[in-house]
C-alpha cells in the first residue's frame, strides 16, 4: 500500500524548526501538532507480538508521555480509535493519534516537527516508512546566540553549545540521506524565500502550493496557545513566529557575537560550517 507522505521536521533547536510547523500547518489540508517526541520510543514496540499488550503499551505510552497535554486529544479517544484497530498494528496505531490531531481541525493529512528526532530518524521511519524528513539547518553561530541562557541550552559555553550542534547536524544528515526520503531546508533561505523555499517543500511531500501559508503568522497565537504560553512573557522565545519572516533574522552573530564567542563556537565547529556553505 503506498501511502502520502509524512513531513517530519527535525533540527538543532532554535533552527527555525516552530516555524516551517507553523507555515506548513497553515495549509489548509495538513496539521503538525507541537513536538510529540514519543515515535522513536513507539518503535521499541514494534517487535512485541501480543498486539494486546502492544496497543496497551502504545496507549500508556501516548498519554503518559510529558508531551500529551499539549496535543488536545482526550485518553478515552485515543483508547478507542486504537481499540478499533484490528488487526492491531503499532505503526497504525500512531497513525490513529495524528489523524485525530488532523481531525480537530478538519485536515486530512498530518506531520511532526519534534527537533529531537535529528537522534532517532531511523526508529522514525522504522514506524513510519512513508516519513519524509525535512531537515531546517541554521548558521550555528546564529543557533548559540539564540539558545544561550534558555533552559534547555544543552550548555553555558560556546564550545558545549556548538558540540550539540555538531552532532545533531551530521547525524541527521548521515542518517536522513540512508534509506529514505530527506530534504535540508536552510533557515536563512526559508525567511528570505519563504514561498520559493514552501514550494520545494511542498513538491517533496506531494502536497500542492497554499498561499495561507505565507500568512501562517495570522494564527500564530492559537498555535503558540497549544503549548500553554497564555502568559505575553512567555511568548518570548517564539515571538518572532507571531510575525511574517525577516530576513534580517538571518546572520545576526555578526552583529552580536563577540570575537571571543565566535573563536570559540568555530573551534569546534568551524569545519562543518564550512562544509554547509557559511561563510565567514
């Protein structure tokens, strides 16, 4: 059976990865819900051949994981789409979750965007063959400046932040081109060209061109709202994405990183900037 393609968008966080979900989930026929990050854990049930105790623990999975409050689906409702199954199938089980995130807003085909799965593309496609990856790199000197100081930053110094970065860019890399379907969106192209940028995208998951996308912003509140930012302060970090793209969002540090952050970002990942192409 050949089904449409899954977008999945992955990348470093703070790679612009909140906004290609909101500009895709603005199509009139796609919904990405926030980032799930229970998939790659999915995929260890795969192998379990009591589909009884395999849709039970799917089921403890989903509502049990600390991402399902965000996702407005109720237990009961999952439980009964997944008891309704049969054969029951872990693969279309968390088919049945995204197509009841569609559901509520009357969309037919569904996505992710879970930064997180950069690590686990394999167990990804392992539930989800049809998934398609599309990969949004950023500049890294412009992700450290961006994520320092946040309380997921996966350090406090330039050269524990660019080793993130390192590894999460070349392992999706490695492991999105191996067999499977991968496309790599840059940040700074996405908000420079955005409907040059969407319509590749687009071409890749075999979904026709919608200009609401380009107006993604108009229903950014409600999106962010998703995640329980209802307090202004807390919008902070996503702010941007409540307002269309700038292109002056592209290759801050060189306005803001010292020399010192620089040296030290580009000590560890000087080479694999330049192998992306970003210039001094």
């Amino acid at each position: 059976m050949t089904r449409e393609p899954v977008p999945v968008i992955v990348g470093v966080a703070r790679s612009g990865t909140t906004l290609l979900r909101l500009m895709l989930n603005a199509h009139t026929d796609l919904a990405i819900p926030p980032e799930t990050g229970f998939v790659g854990q999915a995929a260890a049930l795969l192998d379990l051949d009591d589909a009884d105790r395999a849709r039970d623990e799917l089921l403890s999975l989903l509502t049990g994981f600390h991402t399902w409050r965000f996702l407005g689906i109720d237990d009961a409702e999952l439980e009964r789409a997944l008891a309704a199954l049969d054969p029951f199938d872990v693969s279309e089980g968390v088919r049945a979750f995204y197509a009841l995130y569609a559901e509520r807003f009357e969309k037919r085909r569904f996505g992710d965007k879970t930064p997180n799965y950069t690590m686990e593309i394999a167990a990804v496609r392992s539930v989800l063959p049809e998934a398609h990856i599309v990969h949004v790199i950023r500049d890294g000197r412009d992700v450290a400046l961006s994520v320092s100081g946040l309380p997921f930053s996966p350090g406090s110094t330039m050269e524990e932040i660019a080793r993130d970065w390192v590894v999460r860019v070349e392992t999706a890399r490695h492991e999105g081109r191996g067999n499977g379907e991968y496309l790599e969106v840059r940040f700074e192209d996405l908000v420079a060209e955005p409907r040059r940028e969407l319509q590749r995208v687009c071409a890749f998951i075999s979904l026709p061109f919608d200009e609401r996308m380009l107006r993604y912003h108009e229903d950014a509140d409600a999106r962010l709202r998703e995640l329980g930012f209802r307090e202004e302060s807390r919008y902070q970090p996503l702010a941007l994405t409540r307002e269309p793209p700038r292109r002056e969002r592209a290759q801050v540090w060189r306005k803001q990183m010292t020399a010192e952050e620089r040296a030290a970002f580009e000590s560890v990942g000087g080479e694999l900037l330049a192998e992306l192409g970003y210039r001094d």
